[in-house]
C-alpha cells in the first residue's frame, strides 16, 4: 500500500509539471517605411505554410505587432 501511494504521488506530481508546457509560438516585429519611421495600423498577416492557416492584426502607432498562441511551425509574415 506505501509503494502505491509513493507511485501515486509520484505520477501526479509528474502530471502537473508536463500540463504546464505548451507547443506554441509567437512572431513579433515592427513595421517601417524606406526611411525607417514606424507604419502605425497597417495590417500584418502570418500563413503556416503547411496547413494555410491564417492569422492577422493591426499594428500599434509605434508600428509595433504580435501574433501569440501560434502552432509551431514556418509561417509567411
């Protein structure tokens, strides 16, 4: 009965720390013009190239953008 109880903690404390990982990624970067002066509200656009999936957003008035929570993998930005 120890030895169950000792596997039993064991498998859930294990349990918890994989749970918290997670395959997923994230692409920023800034949008800027010939003269290197940010391009505010442009629209920015992510394709996985395997699967066509398709993410976009806006970029902030520093012409700053982020795409989280992507599944890992190549994308066209």
């Amino acid at each position: 009965m120890k030895k169950a109880t000792v596997c039993l903690c064991l498998i859930l404390l294990f349990s918890a720390s994989v749970a918290g990982q997670s395959f997923r990624a994230t692409i920023t970067g800034r949008v800027t013009d010939q003269t290197g002066a940010a391009v505010p509200n442009a629209k920015v656009r992510a394709i996985q190239e395997t699967t066509n999936f398709e993410r976009t957003t806006e970029t902030s008035s520093q012409g700053d953008y982020s795409l989280p929570e992507l599944q890992v993998g190549t994308y066209r930005v």
